[in-house]
C-alpha cells in the first residue's frame, strides 16, 4: 500500500511539475507579447511546488534518493551499519513526527480562521494540508523500513546489513 501510494503520489507530482512548466510559459507568453499578464500563475506554481516536493518525499526515500554519505559507513561492518541505520531511522521518524504534527496544527488553523490566498482567494487550508500528508506518508515508508530492518537485526548475523528500498 505505501508502495503504491508513493508512487502515484510522485506520477502525480511529475504532472504538477508539467502544469507548472505550462503555467510559467504561458504567464510569460501572455506578459510579455500580449501584455496581459496572468495573476494567479505565481501563486498557483508555488503551491504545486510544494506539493511536488511533499508528494515525492516517501518515493524518493523507498528508491534511496535521498543523500547519503557512505565514506563513514563502508568500512564497517555490516552487523554495525545495520544498527546505525536502525538508529537513524529512529531518529528521522521522531524528526518527522515533529515537523508533521507542527505543519499539521498550521493547516488546521488555517483552516479555523478561514485564511485565504491574496490572488485567487481559494482557502489555503487545501495546498497546506499537503505537507502533513506527504510526511504522514514518509513516515510510513520510514516506519515499514524501520521496521524490516529490525527483523533483520533478529535474524542471523551472517544475513544482518542494511535492508534495501522497498520498491
């Protein structure tokens, strides 16, 4: 399920970044030739921008896209790596938490308060709950990697490493 979800989320995200390339071009298009330029275009690209970045999140973390330095890692021993890496799961899923319930109480205030965009005056509750919900599904996809990497931790010691991306 976190399989899928990410990666219809990053299909998706893939789409906004298109409709935001159309937008921009169509905005300075219309700026600059004909003069009329389209308000709402600027506003409308920087929150599908921040979808794209919250809704790749998770994918990115299950194809191991994320940044990595491995010169302190590939000297040590598997059994030990496997820890570190069980050990700074645990840290970024309490990191992520965080920044996950403060992101979500911005979005459930906006939402009491009925704030709305400045151009196109659409409730701005909607393109904030985004972020929540992508880091809810990053710390799925942390949590189910924790938790294999855990399992193989348990097993035996010849088979203990660091666990590969789910997908």
């Amino acid at each position: 399920m976190i399989n899928w979800a990410s990666k219809w989320l990053a299909v998706i995200a893939g789409v906004a970044i298109l409709v935001i390339t159309v937008l921009i071009s169509v905005d300075v298009l219309m700026r600059y030739f004909l003069d009329k330029p389209q308000l709402f275009v600027d506003e409308l690209a920087s929150f599908l921008q921040v979808f794209v970045i919250f809704g790749g999140l998770a994918y990115t973390f299950l194809v191991g896209g994320h940044v990595r330095v491995d010169l302190f890692t590939s000297n040590m021993k598997p059994a030990r790596r496997a820890r570190l890496r069980a050990a700074t799961l645990i840290m970024g899923i309490l990191l992520v938490a965080v920044i996950t319930w403060v992101t979500m109480q911005s979005a459930i205030s906006a939402y009491n308060y009925d704030r709305a965009s400045t151009v196109m005056v659409y409730p701005l509750w909607l393109p904030m709950t985004c972020i929540p919900l992508g880091l809810l599904l990053m710390l799925a996809a942390m949590g189910a990697t924790l938790w294999r990497q855990i399992r193989a931790l348990r097993g035996p010691a010849s088979e203990c490493d660091e666990v590969s991306p789910l997908i």
